[in-house]
C-alpha cells in the first residue's frame, strides 16, 4: 500500500502560493506547497481542501493533476493538484508554517525548495503561465 501525500499548486491572479516550514528542523525554513497526508476513507481532493483549511484557515476549490507523481520512499508519493480559492478575497494565512508568500513566475527559483516540490517546478511553470494567459485574455475582453 502506498501513502499519498496531496499539495496544492493554488493560485491567484497569475501567482502561486508558497508555504516555509517551520519544522523539523532539517527543513526548517525551505518552501513548499500546502498539503499533506490522506487520511484512510479519505479522497485526494477531500485531503487537500481539509489541508489547506488545517494548514492556511481557507476553503479551496481542487482541479486537475498537475505534474507527475514524485516518490518520496518506498511507499510513499507526492501528488499535486491545482486549486483556487473558494472566496478569492480570503487570504491564506501561515497556521502551522513560518510564512505564505504569493509568487510570480519570476520569483519561483528565488526560494529553496523541498526536493520534491523542487522537481515539480516545471510543471507548476506551464500552469502559472496557463493561469496568467487566461486571466489576460480574459482583461482583455472587457
């Protein structure tokens, strides 16, 4: 049986949310995505929304996969999902981590990264970008 540990690639207005860990100490200070642990009789879409409202104090809508799953062991896997905010006027605030920060394209190497949230970069690329054109095309049009 394998353990799958859920994030969230959730963004807003083209940005994406980071989360700093506090603890352990090993990793104290790195970023990564919000999310943790499904629970037994727990869907992957009902662990992250229950997350990011444990870890953020905000309801989330999940979407799609985004990315490949990443191993973390054994018998254990990483798989993130792209979310947004039920009520986009909320703000995530850092419950059980150091800090939030919302971040740019540009601003997505500027952090230290867990390893594994680190290998999914790319693919968190490709859905900002697609976040950023949409939200663009859709300014344009009014």
């Amino acid at each position: 049986m394998t353990d799958v540990i859920v994030g969230a690639a959730l963004v807003r207005a083209g940005k994406l949310l980071a989360q700093q860990r506090a603890w352990p100490e090993r990793h104290a200070g790195q970023w990564e995505l919000p999310g943790g642990r499904v629970e037994p009789g727990e869907s992957e879409e009902d662990a992250l929304a229950r997350e990011c409202r444990e870890e953020l104090d905000v309801a989330v809508s999940v979407g799609g996969r985004v990315g490949a799953d990443v191993p973390l062991g054994p018998a254990k896997v990483l798989r993130i999902y792209a979310a947004g905010l039920v009520s986009p006027g909320d703000e995530p605030r850092a419950v059980e981590h150091s800090a939030v920060r919302w971040l740019g394209l540009d601003d997505l190497d500027d952090l230290d990264w867990l390893p594994a949230d680190r290998v999914l970069l790319p693919a968190v690329r490709t859905l900002l970008a697609g976040s950023f054109s949409s939200l663009s095309t859709a300014q344009d049009g009014l």
